[in-house]
C-alpha cells in the first residue's frame, strides 16, 4: 500500500521551454493519480463498510486499482472520458496559443497511452484516434486579476457523464415545486436513477437555476471543489449535508453492490433565472475522479 504523503506532495519546478511537455504530464497526473481528497475518502468510507461485505470488498478492489495506476503510471480506468480544460489567464493574455499547445498536449498525451482515443465523430461515427475534432477537448477560459495562469482539467467518464441529468420545476411526476424542498427531491431523484451505472460512489455536481447550459456548466464545475470544502453559503452547505447523509442512505453502494457508501459527496451552486424557468442541472461524477491543477507565475509551475 503507497503512502498519501509521498504520493500526493505537490509536482513543483521551472516551466520548461517547451511547455508542451509540461501539459502532457499534467494530463499523465490526471490520469494515472487520484486527487488526495478523493482517496481519503474512499479510504475512511471502506472503515465504515460491514466486514464482508460486497460493499467492502468493492472499495477494496477500488483501492487496489488507483493505487496500480498510481505505481504503473496508467489510467486509473479504461474510459479516460472527454478532456476538459478551465482556464484562468492573467488581464492581457492571449489563450490561443496556449489552446494549441494544450490540442497537441492532448495528442501526445493519446500517442503515450494516457488517454485512450475517444473523440468520435457524431455525423461519420469515424473516431479521430487523437482525442481532438469538433469540440474535443473542451475549453472554457476566463480572465481574472490574479498574476497566475491556472489550468484545470478533469477526464469525465462515458458512464458517469450517462447518468447526468437536468430537472425542470415543478416537476409533478414526483411533486417537486418550485422550491428548496423541490431541488433536494429531483436531486436525490439522479442519485437513485443513476444507482451503480455511474460507478458509484460519486460525487454529485449540482447546478440550482441558471439555463439549460449554464445550469449544467456550473453543476461540471463543482466537481472541482476538494470533497472536504465547505460552501460559503450556509444555505447551500446545508443543503449539501443534508443530501450527502440521504443519499448514503440509499443502500445502492459502491458499484450499486450495497452499503453506506452511495456518494462521496454533494456540491451546489446556485445561479439567477428567468422568472419562466427553473432548471436543476445534476452532473455525476463516478469514483474516478480525475482533476488536476496546474499553476504556473513567473516561470514556476505547480500541479496538485
């Protein structure tokens, strides 16, 4: 078994001149390290598991398969998912050039093995073999006053993006109004519908309100969050509590064998809607959640 504090120490030094190298192996860490957080919670919830029990034995083979990725340097699971870039650039950066250099991060990174291809053309069906086309990878960039250029990504799952899902309130098939009490139903709603097809346990991105696009994007976004934050808002955080501690009550388990361990957590965000729509957008992250951040301010980077 490795040990956390010499598997998740923070990846430091001078960005190399050619940065490509760099971002191929932000996406290696991606997918062959399971953020600390992540692991930590697995770990405890496996302590919580029936001795015996499929519950347990599920987490323990979970356990087992990101520590051999970690060990081997390979993906963490077969899928390696859409590749999803959040950018944050310094007042005056230009980011098409760091687009680019990221695309051909992303081919190389395939080339190695790091990424299985997985970018399929949807009119010809015919796959690019290189993780890029139309869409593919996924960028989304904003500007910020910090002096620090960071770079997120995530590797979403085929699966566990399947069982994502967006409410419309109300909803009467399961008499969930337009209200607080109505959130909480559509969103224990995913969780249950979802049950082991998402790769349970899974952490459950929540956007409340917004459009259908960018309820969804916000909901992607809370993956994001480390699973011990709190959210500042005391509303939202209680929210948060209250459907992590439900939805663990479920019974569906790890890989929908069972047990206590449905999700590792719950994350919201809310955002202001037009009076005609109130949309809930639910984006399931399975186990394998994969996410990076790298960091780079003069000429020093950081991946955690």
């Amino acid at each position: 078994m490795l040990e956390n504090e010499k598997r998740f120490n923070k990846i430091e030094g001078e960005v190399p001149e050619n940065r490509i190298n760099l971002f191929v192996n932000l996406i290696k860490e991606a997918s062959s390290n399971l953020p600390g957080d992540v692991v930590k919670a697995i770990k405890a919830q496996k302590e919580k598991e029936e001795e015996g029990s499929q519950a347990k034995r599920a987490l323990g083979i979970i356990i087992e398969n990101f520590n051999l990725a970690y060990e081997k340097k390979t993906p963490i699971c077969q899928d390696t998912g859409t590749v999803i870039f959040h950018i944050h650039y310094p007042i005056g950066m230009s980011v098409l050039k760091l687009k680019e250099e990221l695309t051909l991060a992303v081919q190389e990174a395939t080339k190695k093995g790091y990424l299985r291809p997985n970018a399929v053309d949807s009119i010809s069906g015919k796959n690019s073999g290189d993780n890029c086309g139309f869409g593919s990878p996924s960028f989304y960039a904003d500007e910020w006053e910090k002096d620090i250029l960071e770079i997120k990504i995530m590797l979403k799952g085929g699966g566990c993006e399947n069982v994502g899902a967006q409410y419309t309130l109300p909803d009467t098939k399961l008499e969930a109004g337009r209200d607080i009490k109505g959130v909480k139903k559509v969103i224990l709603d995913a969780v249950v519908k979802a049950q082991g097809k998402g790769c349970a346990p899974g952490i459950i991105g929540v956007g409340i309100g917004g459009d259908r696009v960018s309820g969804a994007l916000a909901a992607k976004n809370q993956i994001f969050r480390y699973l011990e934050d709190e959210n500042l808002d005391n509303e939202l955080a209680q929210i948060e509590k209250e459907l992590y501690e439900k939805s663990n009550q479920l019974g569906i388990g790890p890989m929908g064998f069972g047990g206590k361990t449905t999700v590792l957590g719950v994350k919201c965000a809310k955002l202001h809607r037009v009076p005609a729509s109130f949309f809930v957008s639910i984006s399931y992250m399975c186990w394998a959640a994969r996410r990076k951040t790298l960091e780079i301010k003069n000429n020093q980077f950081t991946i955690k």
